[in-house]
C-alpha cells in the first residue's frame, strides 16, 4: 500500500470516528437523565468521545508519516472496533425487550459482541511489544506476536463452538447456537486455561519492552519513558479505583475517578503520538520530575489541610463551646507558610533517589563555586575545570585552551 492510499484510508476513519462518536456520545448522554452530574457527564464524554478520537487521530498521524510502522494500523484496530462495534450494540440492546427471534443476522451480531473486547485487549498488549518502530525488539520475540493472534483465534473459536451465545445485552439475550458443540461447564474450564495464557502474554510483552530499552539508544530510550509515563498513570489511576472501589459508583468520588480515568486512557495514545512523532520528546523527564516531586507534595498539603481543620476545630470548640471559621484560615496560612519548604524538600529527595546525576552535578557545581574563588594556581585551576566538565557533563573528550594575553591587555603600555 502507497503511502498516499495508507494516508487517504486512516484520515478517512477519522472523520468517520468524529462523525459517529460525536453522535453517539451525544444520544448516549443525553439519554441518561437521572446523571445529569457535570463530572459524570465529563468523564463519560471523555471515555466514548475524547478517547476514540485521540486514538483515532494519533493512529492516522503515525499511519500517514510512517505506514510502515505497524504500531499505527494496530491502533487502528480499536478505532475500527468503535466504528463497526457501537452500531452493533445499540442494535442489539434495542432489540432486546422484544425477545426476537434468533435469526442468522442476529447470532452473527451477538457472537461478535461477545468476543469484539478482543479488538481492544489485545492491540493493548502488542503495543509494548512493537513500541516504537513497529518491529519487536530481536527477530526472536515475533513468536510472541504470533502466539497472541493466535491466542486470540482461540477464544473466537471457543465462542464460535459454544452451544449458547450470550450478546451480553441489558436486559441479557441468550440464543441457543446451531453449530455448539461445548457445554457450559467445557467452555468456563477452556476460558479459564486462555485466561491464564493471557496473562502469559501480557508478562512477555511487558518484558519486551524492557529487554528494547536495554538496548536501545539514548532517542528510543526517551520514547519508551513516555509509554511507560502514561502506562503507569493509567495503573495508578485503575489501582486507586479497584482499591476504593470508585468506578461505577453514583458518588462524587467515583465520578472524580471516573474523570482521571478517563484522562488517563487519552494519555495513552498521546504519549504513543509524541514519542514516535517526537514532539519535544526530551521533556519527559520534567514531567516525570515533576510528577514524582508534585503529586506528593499535594497529598501532603491536603492531608495537612484536614488535620489541621479538624485539630483546630476541636481546640476552638473546647475554648469556646462551638466551631469557628478561624480554623479554616489558619490552616489554608500553614498550608501557604509549608508549601515552599516541603516542595524543596522533596525536589531535593527526588533528584537524590531518581535523578543522581542531576543531583550529583549540582553538587559539584556547587564545590566548584567554593574552590574557584580561593584558586590562584592557574594549572590547578584548569584541572579542576576539566574535571568538572567530565564529571557533570560526560564528555568523550575534553580540552581546555587558554588565550594568550596580550600586552595591552595585560596593561603593559608600548
């Protein structure tokens, strides 16, 4: 395929996936009206619109700069899922109050969404593997590639030869399957094996990713920073909800999960676009600076805003027998008086662990600065100087040369 062909098929998507995901995020949250909630409403538009979209767009910007980078048409795969799934579901769930009858066109659509979340698991789980030029990391690692298209024909089989067809609809339609051949009982203990091999998979995608960073040079390293960036984000994010148990729940919480979780599903493929786009590429380790010093800093600071609300509140109203605003702006002036002492720090504790070489020149910049304004042996001083460049800088080679100075500029007069 011509890469003008490659450019007119994924930007044609795209305009599909704008067209189809504004109308059906719409409908879809126009339809709710018991959650009317803004931060309900956000994170759903940020999930079934902003979501598709931005895999959509990253997928065409990759596929039309570098179609033969596979990383952009296996993208392309979830957007495709989103075009061709949604009309299917809302179908499905339209039909099913009325109990229809179970005719060819019918099982097709419900045995299709019953394994279409493969379209989107599984294009997950390559891209470690063929991050960031499309190809795995050694010839070797293709047969991982292999196995998971494989694994993935296996369920479709699996789903295929099962004598009941769950669409997995509100409410839920169950057809019986004209070709099945497994019973329930066969079909959960082969699920339950593939489920297994799964998880195999994903650990030697995972471990592909870090055998390429280890030999990669220091471009692709960057790259790989801001996969994992966005990676551990969407962990971080999805652990805090599994944990409080926020997602789904009609409660502020778990609508402010909802928002976050969906920011952090867009910034999986606008981390995949800036690596392999290489837009300011080496910024990724300010913001994962950043990050690390930022996020618990602010924990901190909002941990000590509440203490100090309720340990004030309960000192006023022993003193005086009720509550008092006092407390509030007491503790919003510690918090002000805390912020610049607690950001250096952590800052400082951050670059001692995370970021030793930054760490470490600025110290010995700093003992430099000492030396230089005692220094009066000119050798001696070269030497330090060389040294120091090789020490914070790491050059293949350093030279230092002095400029002759000249009568006049020694003050000598003619």
């Amino acid at each position: 395929m011509s890469r003008r062909t490659a450019a007119w098929l994924v930007w044609s998507l795209y305009g599909l996936t704008i067209c189809l995901s504004t109308v059906w995020s719409g409908v879809g949250l126009l339809s709710r009206d018991g959650s009317r909630n803004a931060l309900y409403l956000i994170g759903e538009a940020l999930i079934s619109l902003a979501a598709p979209v931005a895999f959509a767009i990253v997928a065409a910007l990759i596929v039309s700069r570098e179609p033969r980078n596979t990383l952009g048409w296996v993208l392309m795969v979830p957007v495709g899922l989103y075009v061709v799934g949604g009309p299917i579901v809302s179908h499905i769930e339209r039909l099913a109050p009325s109990s229809p009858e179970p005719t060819v066109p019918i099982l097709l659509m419900a045995w299709f969404n019953t394994w279409n979340w493969l379209l989107l698991i599984f294009p997950l789980l390559l891209i470690p593997l063929l991050f960031p030029n499309g190809q795995p990391p050694t010839p070797r690692w293709r047969s991982v590639g292999v196995a998971a298209i494989a694994w993935a024909s296996l369920f479709v089989l699996i789903a295929a030869l099962a004598r009941q067809i769950n669409a997995g609809t509100t409410p839920n339609m169950v057809f019986d399957n004209p070709i099945g051949v497994l019973g329930k009982g066969t079909v959960e203990r082969l699920v339950g094996v593939w489920i297994v091999g799964l998880l195999a998979l994903a650990v030697a995608c995972a471990v592909a990713l870090f055998v390429r960073y280890r030999r990669a040079n220091e471009t692709e390293r960057e790259q790989i920073k801001w996969l994992l960036y966005a990676c551990a984000l969407f962990l971080m994010v999805y652990a805090v909800g599994l944990v409080g148990r926020l997602g789904g729940t009609a409660s502020v919480g778990g609508y402010i999960w909802g928002v976050f979780f969906g920011l952090s599903v867009i910034a999986l493929p606008a981390a995949i676009g800036i690596a392999i786009l290489k837009y300011r590429l080496y910024d990724i380790d300010v913001v994962i600076n950043r990050t690390l010093v930022y996020g618990p800093l602010t924990a901190t600071l909002v941990a000590l805003y509440f203490v100090g609300i309720v340990v004030l509140q309960r000192f006023f109203v022993v003193l005086t027998g009720q509550q008092s605003t006092l407390a509030v702006v007491a503790s919003t002036l510690l918090i002000a008086a805390l912020f610049n002492p607690l950001r250096r720090r952590i800052q400082a504790f951050i670059d001692r662990r995370f970021f030793r070489s930054k760490y470490d020149a600025r110290k010995t910049l700093e003992d430099f600065s000492v030396k230089l304004r005692d220094e009066t042996d000119l050798q001696a001083l070269s030497n330090e100087v060389v040294g120091v460049v090789t020490e914070t800088m790491q050059p293949a080679h350093v030279s230092l040369w002095l400029r002759p100075v000249g009568r006049r500029e020694a003050g000598v007069g003619d």
